[in-house]
C-alpha cells in the first residue's frame, strides 16, 4: 500500500533507478550513456488504448487519457513516485515555511521549450492564473483553493487581479524561483496542484488575455510543451504521434517515437498487441487477460489504482435528490453479481470513493447487501408505491429515468444492462443510452444528465477524490452536485491539517455520510492493468492510472 508523507514539508525521495516490471531489472537514467551505438536508443512504442483525447493542453484536465498523453508533451513541477509521494520534475527542490503557509520552489535551470525557448517562473506564475481564471475551464482548480486571494481571483462575476490583493498567491522570486503564499496549511497542495503540466506564456499570453477558450486556440492543435516528447501530428479518432526531444532536461529519451492508436474495441485492441501491431496496452478487455497471461511475448503488471467504476447520480433532480431513492437502487443491485460478471475479475467490490490502497479507506465500511425487499421499503418511505403494472409511481408520475455510458465501454454498457433489469424488478422504468465520449463528458461534468456509469479516476490524495463531493466544486469537479453541509465542514477541517493520524478519522467520518447518502452506487475499485511487449523495459509504476506514462522517458527496447 502506498501512503503520501504524514507532513506538509516532504521528505524528496529522489528515484536514481527506475522501477521495472515484470522482474525486469531497473533502467538506467538516459542522461548517463548517451553514445550513438547505446542499443537502449531508437524504435517506436505503438500505444493502444479505446479513446482520443480531448486536449493536447494540461489545463483542462478532462478525462485520465488526456493525463496520460499530456505527461509526453507536457512537464510538472513535481511527478507521484512509486511510494506515492512527490518528487522534483522542473523543480530541483522546494523548501517549506515553519507555519507551512509559504512554500518556495526552485527551478532547474537552462530547461527548454520544444520550439527552443527558454522555461522560467513566468510560464509557472502564468499557467497558476490561467487555471484560476473562472473564464477558463479547468478542475484542477479545486486544489488550488488554499491560495491566498483563491475566492476573489475566481469571482465569476469580476474576478480580482494578482495586484489588487495584499498578498499575490504567486511570486516570482527570479527566473528560477517561484513562492507559492497559502491562507492555510494544506497537505494536499504540491501533490495534487503542482503535479500539473505547465503551459507556454510566450505562446498563450496573448490568447487568455482576449478571453480565447483554451480549446479554440491554435496552441491545443499544435502544442509546445517542456515533456519528453515532443508533438508530430494527430488524426482525430486514429492516432497521434510524437518524437523524442533530444534536449530533455532529464536526458535523452530512449524512444525515437510514441504512436499513440486509437482502437475503440478493446477485444481488438487485445487481439493487436497479441498480433504485435501494437506494443503496449492500457487496460484490456476483462475477458481478454487470461488469455493474454498464457502468451509468452507479452508481459504485464496488474496493481492496486485510484480508479472506481460506479453509478454517479445527479442529486440535485428528482427522483435523486432524495436519499432514500438513492439507497433504494443500490439496495435492488446484486453488484457484486455485475462486477463478477461484466466488469473483470481485477476488479474488487466497492464500498465508497477511497480504494484500499489509499491510507484513509475505512475498512469496516461494507458494501450495500443485495435486499430488494429493503429496496422496496425505502421507496415505501419516500412516497413511492407501484400501480397496477408494478411500476412504482409517486403524485401519478412513474419512477423513470435514464442510464448512459460510453459508446466504447462494452463492460459498462453490459453492467447497465443488467442494473436495469434489477431495477425493472423493482419497478423502476429505465432507458440506456451509449453515448459519445465528448457529448457525455460534457453532459457529465455540466450536471446534465440523470444518471452515468463512468470510471473516474481518483486523486493520490484523498482530500481530491473527496472534494468531488464537496458543495464548493459543484460547477468544478463535484459531478453529482452533492451538497450536504456537515460533509463539507468535515471536509474544511480535514484539509487545513497535515497529519495523517489526524486527518483519518475526519475522512472516515466523511465516507460514513457518503455511504449512507450514496450520490453514488459504488460498483468496484479498478487495477491499474498494463499489457506490453516482452521487449520493453524500464517502467515506472505509481499509484496514479497514468502515472506510468509520466516515466516513458525511462523505457526502451531490451533487444
């Protein structure tokens, strides 16, 4: 089990050999032997996975596929290591103040953009500010709620300037030294707000000062980042590729190029990687792994995510502004019935938004027991009672209402299905609909919709993955728009502190409150799965779904 450091001043742990899988023996840092004949240089990785991304831009930070594909392009001030703590990226260090309300970072120096500019503070002051800028959409936001000035700076109707506060939340010291000022300690703020990629002021400068949307630029078709790879081109829907920059400031990459396929059926993106037309998978098809485990030309790694699959629920309409509706459907699930069947032997049942492997999961919470006749006693006491058909009604209006999911997750699409007919059991009416990844994401994260089975990946602090359930996040991550207010104070008070042992029995009384509200039927905790050719060596496994992805630099072809 990982665990983040116990104190907001944390210890670096700086990897000097890079974690393999599978046995594999540690790779050796690209920056040590850069000989022309070093057979550990050249080739091509072809990734596949189901989806394109949304945007070549870190900002947004729409879905875990734009996490994964922006950390080629795009470079962070710190990255999660294996023991799920920080460690430097373009940081060299950062020191903490004793009331942990200032933290000072310096930068590496001679560090350079893809198109040769020279990165400094600026462009770290810059993307700070871009991401609080209500007219920009991002839900890294939310954790950059400790700031000084955070309220006034992200006032839709007339945001502040930096300028006009006594404090600014950002200083720049020199060009390589940046403070950051908090109103309050907060454990969370260098790993879930500085593990984010940094933007080019020099080229979107000018852009966010007219009000430009971040995905109507010209920078998002075309990016320049400060990554390991840098962008060639991209097919929507078919592939994007990169190439190896060679001035990366933790040394030459080992691979000359990434092809990154789109293969929207995972059973055919399975069939590929055995056919060796790609070389490295993300998340196979549940159905496919044991037969990909007996091929000896690929390896794998299977360990404990961040990731839960669930059915998220928007409280603020009915029928799902009321609780008891909502225990009522979870009640009328056999879901450890549909996880076991639909959704991957990996995946273990869930019992709230915290996996096992995160130190403030509370193990005595159990999941919901399959009891219809507890179900229907619930909807009983909501006012809910069937009609001559058996479909509950209320006030003449029938217990309806729609479930979608993406139109490539086949998995979700078949657990759906059977929700449904469980819930048909009970006399609920309710529609399917496989909807595309853009549409429903926008849907999703704008409340407008009734009900979703999605996988969201969760945060490697929990104080993340709990502020999507925070009322102050409901147009910013909280895609329930759950709002319950002891929950939030809990959730306030738990922030402010730096302690695990005292931050744990707040969060443990958080997901006692979201297990008896249940804004979502929690379905099952998702591995982190990663199938590959045997050839390839040299990953860096953390707890993060894509956390693999920000150590490409560090992979090659063992020939």
């Amino acid at each position: 089990m990982w665990k983040m450091s116990n104190s907001i001043a944390i210890s670096i742990m700086v990897i000097l050999l890079a974690m393999a899988l599978s046995g594999c023996g540690p790779a050796d840092d690209p920056a040590d032997d850069e000989e022309p004949d070093d057979p550990r240089y050249g080739g091509t990785i072809t990734i596949g996975y189901i989806s394109d991304v949304n945007y070549l831009n870190p900002i947004p930070r729409i879905s875990a596929v734009d996490n994964m594909v922006n950390a080629w392009l795009h470079d962070s001030l710190v990255v999660i290591g294996p023991d799920g703590d920080p460690q430097p990226r373009l940081a060299e260090d950062w020191d903490v103040s004793e009331d942990a309300q200032t933290i000072t970072f310096h930068l590496k120096e001679d560090v350079k953009w893809h198109d040769g500019n020279p990165f400094t503070a600026a462009d770290v002051e810059f993307t700070v500010y871009t991401i609080l800028n209500p007219n920009v959409e991002s839900t890294i936001r939310p954790h950059m709620a400790s700031l000084q000035g955070f309220a006034a700076l992200t006032d839709s109707d007339g945001p502040a300037s930096p300028d006009d506060l006594d404090v600014r939340p950002v200083e720049v010291i020199d060009d390589h030294t940046i403070q950051f000022n908090l109103s309050r300690p907060d454990a969370t703020f260098i790993p879930m707000a500085l593990s984010r990629g940094i933007i080019p002021r020099h080229l979107l400068e000018d852009d966010i000062a007219a009000g430009k949307d971040l995905s109507e630029t010209d920078y998002t078709l075309e990016p320049v980042g400060l990554g390991p790879f840098q962008f060639v081109e991209w097919s929507r829907d078919e592939r994007i590729v990169f190439e190896r920059f060679d001035d990366y400031h933790e040394g030459r990459p080992f691979l000359e190029r990434i092809v990154y396929e789109i293969i929207p059926d995972r059973s055919v993106a399975s069939a590929n990687l055995e056919t060796g037309d790609i070389d490295f998978l993300w998340e196979a098809a549940p159905a496919a792994w044991s037969g990909l485990m007996d091929l000896d030309q690929i390896d794998h790694d299977i360990s404990d995510g961040l990731g839960l699959s669930g059915v998220f629920l928007n409280t603020e309409e009915p029928p799902f502004d009321d609780r008891r509706v909502r225990q009522a459907m979870r009640y009328a699930l056999d879901m450890e019935a549909i996880v076991g069947e639909y959704l991957g032997d990996g995946m273990s049942l869930a019992s709230g938004p915290i996996p096992p492997n995160i130190w403030a999961h509370n193990p005595d919470i159990e999941p919901y027991p399959y009891d219809p006749t507890r179900a229907e006693e619930l909807l009983a006491e909501a006012g809910w009672t069937p009609d001559s058909d058996g479909v509950m009604q209320k006030d003449g209006e029938p217990l309806a209402f729609q479930i979608e999911t993406f139109d490539f997750a086949t998995e979700r699409q078949e657990a759906s299905i059977a929700a449904q007919e469980f819930w048909a059991d009970l006399g609920l009416e309710v529609d399917t609909r496989w909807v595309e990844t853009t549409v429903l994401l926008e849907r999703y994260n704008s409340g407008d919709y009734e009900a979703a089975w999605v996988n969201p990946t969760g945060d490697i602090d929990p104080a993340g993955t709990f502020g999507r359930f925070h009322s102050d996040n409901i147009d910013s991550g909280n895609t329930t728009r759950f709002s319950h207010s002891e929950l939030d104070g809990i959730l306030d008070e738990a922030r402010q502190l730096t302690e695990q042992e005292e931050r744990r029995p707040l969060y443990w009384e958080a997901l006692e409150i979201l297990h008896d509200e249940q804004p979502v039927l929690w379905a099952g905790y998702i591995p982190n799965d990663y199938w590959f050719n045997e050839d390839l060596t040299g990953f860096v496994v953390t707890p993060e779904s894509e956390g693999l992805f920000k150590h490409l630099h560090l992979v090659y072809f063992d020939r």
